[in-house]
C-alpha cells in the first residue's frame, strides 16, 4: 500500500487518536493504522475508523472529566 499523500510506503503500526468534542479531550493509544514511513501520515481501516467512533461517542456520553484516556484494545473487545 502507499499513503495517498506522499505516495510512499506504508507499513502496519499502532498510533494515538485524538478527538476535541465539545470541550472534552479523548486520547485513544494503541489504535491499529496504517503509517507511512516517509511522512508519517496516519490512516485507519474501515473497521477501526468504526470502533474509534463507537469510542468517542461512548466516552463523550459519560465523560466526567475534560480530558479521557483509552487504551483501545480495551474498549475495542
């Protein structure tokens, strides 16, 4: 695969998602992507691009805090 940005390589990694939703910080860390290793530019398959929605939403609906940590292989089972 290359990344649609720089057209180099892309390998399979792990990154960190943020989301800004209404104030409320979300960090997501170890999200499944797919990383390009000349630019760095980031990029989900469809499935986690779902889950990382189904995440955020949850974590806005009973977030507490302004700011929200979740590791996703434990949100994600």
């Amino acid at each position: 695969m290359t990344c649609f940005m720089c057209k180099g390589a892309v390998n399979d990694g792990f990154s960190t998602f943020t989301a800004d939703i209404n104030g409320c910080i979300i960090i997501i860390k170890n999200v499944p992507s797919q990383v390009c290793g000349q630019c760095s530019e980031v990029s989900y398959c469809d499935e986690v691009a779902r889950r990382l929605v189904q995440i955020v939403h949850n974590a806005t609906d009973s977030a507490n805090a302004e700011i929200s940590v979740i590791n996703y292989s434990e949100k994600a089972a």
